[in-house]
C-alpha cells in the first residue's frame, strides 16, 4: 500500500486545542515539566530583553516564569487557538488557578498583550523583541523554515530564540503499534534535531544549539494514554488521517501490539525532547538571503554613509 501524503491541516489544529483549553493544565504534566527546564537554561544566557514573544503560549504557564526570570520585560502572549488565550488570560488576572511557587502576574506587573495569531506569519514589526520563547510548539508548525524566518526577522540585533519541541522518536510505542495497521497516519511527524539546527543557520540565526533528551510516561492501557494526549490538544491533526473511528478489530489489534510493549505491569510512551536556542545576530542579511554590506566613501576630509 501507498501511503497518503500527510500535511499539518491548520484548522484542525486551532479546533483541536480550542475544545481542550478548559482542561489542559490539569493533563499538560509533561509539557509544564519542559517549560521548567527550558527557564533553566536561559540562567546561563547574557541577555535583559525589554520585549518577550511567548510563540505557542498555550494557556499560559510560562508567563510567571517568564515575568520571574526577567520582571522589567513587557510581555507577548501569542498562540493560534483563541480558547488558549482566553485561558491565558484568566490565569493572569487570577487571584488563584497557579502552583503557589509561581509569582502571579498582577496589575502592577509590566504589561501583557494578548494576540491570536499563526506563529508562520507573526503579526509583529521587524525588530520588535529580545527573545523568543516557545515551549512545545514548534512540532505543529507545518513550515518550519517558514516560521524561523518570521521569528528572526522579529528579533532585534543580538537577541535571542529559545526553544523546545518533539522529536522523532516522539510516541515510538505507538507508532511500532500503528505500523501496518492500515495507511492512515496516526502519530504527527517530527523533525530531527539536527535538520532543526540546519534550518535555524538557513533562517538567518547563529550559533544554534541544540540538546536532546528521552522523556518516558506510564499508563495503565492504551486508552489512558490516548485520552490524555486528547485532552491536551494532541490528537492527530494530519491531512490524510483516517476520516472515522477504527473498527473493533482493529481496535483490539492495536492494543494487543501495544501490550506487547509492557514493562513492570505499565505500559511506555516516550517522548523525545528538543531544547535549542540561537541568537539573531547582526542581521546583515536581508529576508531573501542578500548580504547587507555597509561601506563609507571618502570625500575630501569627510565621509559620507551611504
């Protein structure tokens, strides 16, 4: 058999995490725990932005970390689904709704603007923040290279693009007990680190690094597993995907393979994370990838820029 083309399909995407805003914080463990590591890493970066774009901001959470790490910083909250938003920003008026470690964001705390709005075309001016954060985001971008451009062209001069998203082996369990099941893709695609990094240096960035770790969950059975990724939003958003529900049998069939895979009476998932950050540079190239070379003439005992 051949198998169908498969596209990230946008639409199902925003309705996706739309219908799973209201519930999300309470099943996003893996995508919170990822968010604390990726503020780990901006410790040992040398950099005070005045503007922060949080790109996929889902409902939120990274925002207090944010607002803690760099509290002078005017925050951008930009994420594709509207519910997501909406979430957002009940959180940061909440007198309540974070972890009690969190500081909350408050009326006195700098300002937060809200934008709904596709990371692939960033509503934002050339050179209009410091840093960009994204946290678990970038694996529903359909045209990564894409997206890193827009990012750069919105980060000034020396700033700063940080980052996780999944890889490859994301979800390996499942994928080993969908393989010739039928043609239908079941599991998102994920990019490989290293094409990450090619694309950042295409994009016009500099000095990427990347960092990659396994992460693995349990489950008592396949359907805890899949009702959780259903609740955060991640269930197949493929063009090409099957258009209904399996039957029975092949129900039964999936579940039998992926009992299989069965360790100390729970069964696996894994989730290969991606940490990576890159620096906008000078930015002496301009979007089409033409150098910008500056030279000075000189005229008598002046010069003149052109």
């Amino acid at each position: 058999m051949t198998a169908k083309p498969l596209g990230m399909n946008k639409q199902a995407i925003r309705a996706a995490f739309d219908r799973a805003a209201a519930g999300y914080d309470t099943a996003a463990l893996l995508q919170q725990e990822v968010a604390r590591r990726l503020d780990e890493r901006l410790e040992v970066m040398k950099i005070e932005p005045e503007r922060i774009l949080d790109a996929g901001c889902g409902t939120g959470y990274a925002l207090p970390l944010l607002r803690a790490r760099y509290p002078k910083a005017r925050l951008i909250a930009l994420d594709l689904a509207l519910g997501m938003l909406r979430q957002a920003r009940v959180h940061a008026g909440a007198a309540s709704g974070w972890p009690n470690w969190l500081p909350r964001l408050t009326p006195h705390s700098s300002p937060l603007t809200l934008i709904c709005a596709d990371i692939e075309r960033l509503p934002l001016k050339r050179d209009s923040v410091d840093l960009v954060w994204s946290n678990l985001t970038l694996q529903w971008v359909g045209d990564l290279v894409g997206s890193f451009r827009e990012i750069h062209r919105s980060i000034r001069p020396g700033g700063l693009f940080a980052f996780s998203t999944f890889g490859p082996d994301t979800l390996k369990e499942l994928k080993q007990a969908f393989a010739g099941l039928d043609d239908y893709g079941h599991v998102n695609r994920f990019t490989d680190m290293h094409d990450i990094g090619d694309m950042l240096v295409h994009a016009g960035f500099a000095h990427p690094v990347m960092e990659m770790e396994y992460l693995t969950l349990t489950y008592p059975d396949l359907r805890s597993l899949l009702r959780e990724l259903k609740a955060i939003g991640a269930n197949t958003v493929l063009e090409g995907r099957r258009p209904g529900l399996m039957g029975r049998r092949q129900w039964q069939q999936l579940c039998e393979r992926y009992e299989r895979q069965r360790r100390d009476g729970r069964l696996p998932a894994t989730f290969e994370v991606i940490y990576g950050h890159a620096w906008a540079g000078r930015k002496d190239r301009l979007e089409d990838g033409r150098q910008v070379i500056a030279f000075e003439i000189g005229r008598r005992q002046g010069k003149h820029s052109l």
